[in-house]
C-alpha cells in the first residue's frame, strides 16, 4: 500500500510515525549526495511539502541506482520513518527498497533547480504543474472549487449544467467562436449568396456559449435557486492578463431576489472561498505570500473582515473624475470603466472591495432590469483589488413588454429568444444573479499577476497548445 506524502507530513505527532514502514512514490525535485549517503526531495503533489529520503550507500545495489536518482525521475521508496536530525523537516524515510519507474535525462529535464520566469514555464505546461508554484496553484484551484459547490449547496441551490454549444449570444457582444460542421472548403450557398446554415449540422447557425445565464434562468424560474460552473468562451482578442478566450464561470441565479439580495449573495460568496482557502490551503497560500505576492494573506483577511463599500456607477464616475489623476482611458458619464478606474476606485479611493450599481443602461446587457430614471439598470460588478471587476451581475428584466422592446433596440435577432421571453410570458418573477470569473478570483486568491498560470492549459488569442 502506498502512502501519499501529505498524510506523513500533516500528521500533528510525528513521533507516532517513527519506526513505522511506509511506501511512497513521487518524483525527484533534488538530489544531493554525500559521501556514503544521498538525500532525496521526494514530492508526489498531495502537498507543497516534500517528503526528504535518506539512501545509505550500504543498500542493495546503491552504485547502480544512484546515477538513476537525478531531477525530474519517479520513483517508489520503502522504508521506515525516523525522526530527522536536520534543520528543515520533522522526520524522513530511511529507505530500504528503491525502485526507479521513470527515469528523467538530466541533459533533457527542463526543470532542473533554477528559478525559471512564468512566460518560460507556460511553454512547457505539461511540466509545469511539477513545479511549487502550479502544484500550489492546482491545489488551490481545486479547493476553491470545492468551496464553491459547499457554499451553494449548503444554500440549498441546485447545480445545474447549461449547454456549451449556444445559439444565443447572452452578452450581446459578438464574441463568439462558431461551431460548425460544414467543409471549409466547400459551403453551401443560398440563393443570395450567403453561407446556408440551415445544412449546417444543427440546422441554423451555433456558437460556444458565452455564458449559461439565460439557460439558468429557466432554471431559477422553476427550481428558484440554481448554480452553474462550467466553461465559457470569448473571442475577445484581449491579450491581457485578465483575459482567456476559455474561462471558467460560476452563475447563481436566484428567483424572487432583487439587486439587494444579489450584492450579498456576491459578498458572502466572496468571502466563504476566502475563508476555505486560508483555512485549508495554510501552506500552499505560505508559499504566494512570500514568494508570489508579499502580503496577500493579509490583504485576504482584511477582505473578510471587512463589509463591502457600496456605490452608484454615476457616484464613481465623479470620485474618478475628481481624482486629480490622469487616466490612459476617458472618464465620463456613459462610458464603460476600464480596469485602470476600477482599480483607482478599489485599491486608493474606498481602498476595499467595492460594488458598483446601476449603470447606464446602453453599455450593459439587454436581460438588465431597467430602472425608472430610464437611463440606468438593475447592475452590479463586484470590484476589488489588484484584479479590478471579479463578479458581474444584475437584476433580470422579467416584464415581457420591456424586454421585447430591448432584444431589438439592442441589435439582436429576437427568433432565437422566444423561449427566454416566454420566461415573462409564464409566471415571470422578480430574479437576479451573476457571474463570477473563476481564474479571476484564482488571480486574487493566490496573488499571481498573470490569468494564463491560474489555468492549466490557458487559450488565448495565438495559442491553443497543449
Ligand atoms: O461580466 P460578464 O461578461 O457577465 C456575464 O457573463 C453574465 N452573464 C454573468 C451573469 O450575470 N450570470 O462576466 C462575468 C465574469 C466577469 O466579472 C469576469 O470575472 C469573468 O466573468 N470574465 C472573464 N474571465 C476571464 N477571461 C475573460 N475573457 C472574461 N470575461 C469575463
Ligand atoms: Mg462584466
């Protein structure tokens, strides 16, 4: 039976551990050798920290075997835990029995003891999550995933899986990635010349969705509170470090919930993955705090400590215009606020988590509730620092007559709505919800600077490897 790595170094009483013989298997991070002796960092990624092996030159065929221990290599180690008389680990295995399952060829191995820069590391991503910092990364991701179903199910929501494939663009924004079946090579043609969707294979044109809010609200208006976390798309040419063209997202929706409900459903939201992480990610979030992002563990813990600032769109946008700084982008009533401003507002004017409300209603999109100056919507986007807007949402529009009139106003096809407003038509209730940007929340919880390393196999624009 083997033993995985974390279960020795988490056991609090390591003197219960002495004497015991345990198999492990891992691969090399390094090697050192002394004279009779070599030491092995075995790490096997069920933590950050690595299990240290002592191989005596008395073992059985220790000459041979040695050359074989280098970096990158997998092996499996019997031995017996003694207590170690080294500075930097409690106890460590005095191997009895090695065998070497993968051996890696020092000229070859990438990852050999050097630090490498994050633009090298993304070349070899299939490596990488050897690495402290994406073993880190993968664990953390894979808690606050956890901590997401714990939230919403403890809430009594229901997880609810929207399709991928899509004919409606949700966002209204145009940034969507074809799904077609057709040959490239040879489209057909109707009678004016356009490509024929109706031979494509679904019939009409189709796209990867760019969100699954308009499926969970048929949902919420039947089941009242649902969840989605899955896969979204964009073919926003944005080389930023904020954007993938392929993100995850998270998207309660909630019936019989107005804008109020949804700004604390968003805060706690926020909150409970903050507290999941510092509680249960100690040492991997040790690890950005030193060497990622010096201070990111207080800086979470203020967040959670503290309530979120609330404000208009139409309040920012005159402490921005106050500000005495000078913005790359313009600030005026009506425009969208680029990262630059949420960030002023976040991190030096209210220097907190900060949610924006009611914004003017051309820049948002046709599902926001219109509000009654008939100038703004029901909206909210969660900012906060260092990452700038982390959560969008808003109050749905769920009066049949108001929404009618804005599918076209906002220049979309209304055909393919006729379900979402058939939502209206039937037992239309208040609902809200919103969407929150999985790797960005990544971003802010662990302190990295860039959205490609808070996703195993990132895709943006120019690249789709791995
Ligand atoms: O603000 P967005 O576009 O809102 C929606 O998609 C709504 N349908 C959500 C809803 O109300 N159910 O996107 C929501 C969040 C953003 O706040 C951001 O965190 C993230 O998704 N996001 C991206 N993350 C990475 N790369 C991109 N290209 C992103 N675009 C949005
Ligand atoms: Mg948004």
């Amino acid at each position: 039976m083997r033993t995985k790595i974390r279960q020795l170094l988490s056991t609090t009483d390591h003197t219960a551990l002495i004497g015991q013989e345990h198999t492990v298997k891992g691969w090399v991070k390094t090697v050192r050798s002394q004279k009779n002796l070599t030491f092995v960092e075995l790490n096997d990624g069920s933590s950050f920290g690595n299990l240290q092996i002592v191989i005596e030159a008395g073992l059985k065929g220790y000459d041979t075997i040695i050359p074989k221990v280098t970096t990158g290599a997998s092996m499996s180690v019997t031995g017996v835990i003694t207590q170690s008389p080294g500075q930097n680990q409690a106890i460590e295995l005095q191997a009895n029995t090695i065998k070497i399952l993968g051996e890696a060829e020092p000229e070859g191995y990438p990852l050999q003891k050097k630090r490498h820069s994050f633009e090298f590391l993304r070349t070899i991503a299939h490596l990488r999550p050897r690495t402290n910092t994406f073993g880190a990364v993968a664990r953390v991701r894979n808690a606050l995933a956890f901590a997401t179903h714990l939230f919403f199910q403890q809430r009594g929501f229901l997880y609810i899986q929207p399709p991928i494939i899509s004919t409606s663009d949700c966002e209204g924004a145009g940034e969507m990635f074809r799904v077609t079946s057709l040959d490239m090579l040879n489209l057909p043609k109707t009678a004016d010349g356009q490509i024929d969707f109706s031979k494509d294979f679904f019939g009409c044109p189709t796209f990867l969705t760019v969100s699954g809010q308009l499926n969970a609200e048929a949902y919420a208006c039947a089941l009242s509170d649902v969840y989605t976390f899955g896969p979204t798309f964009r073919a926003e040419k944005s080389n930023t470090a904020r954007h993938l063209a392929e993100f995850w997202m998270i998207e309660p929706e909630m019936a019989f919930a107005e804008l109020e409900d949804n700004m604390s459903c968003a805060e706690s939201f926020i909150k409970f993955l903050l507290k999941h992480v510092l509680e249960n990610c100690a040492e991997d979030m040790a690890f950005f705090n030193e060497f990622i992002d010096p201070g990111v563990i207080e800086r979470l813990q203020k967040v959670l400590d503290t309530p979120f600032e609330r404000a208009s769109y139409t309040y920012a946008v005159r402490v921005l215009q106050k500000s005495g700084k000078t913005f790359e982008f313009p600030v005026e009533w009506g425009l969208d606020l680029q990262s630059e401003h949420e960030r002023y507002l976040t991190e030096e004017f209210f220097q907190k988590p900060v949610i924006l409300t009611d914004y003017p209603r051309k820049i948002k999109a046709f599902y926001m509730r219109d509000n009654s100056d008939e100038k703004t919507v029901a909206a909210m986007d969660v900012l906060v620092p260092k990452i700038g807007e982390i959560i969008g949402g808003s109050q749905r529009e769920e009066r049949l007559d108001v929404i009618e009139k804005k599918i076209p106003e906002f220049g979309l096809d209304p055909k393919p709505y006729w379900w979402y407003l058939e939502l209206r038509k039937y037992g239309s209730v208040p609902h809200s919800g919103f969407g929150a940007g999985f790797e960005r929340l990544l971003r802010f919880v662990t302190g990295l600077d860039n959205i490609r390393d808070v996703i195993p196999f990132p895709r943006f624009p120019g690249s789709a490897a791995f």
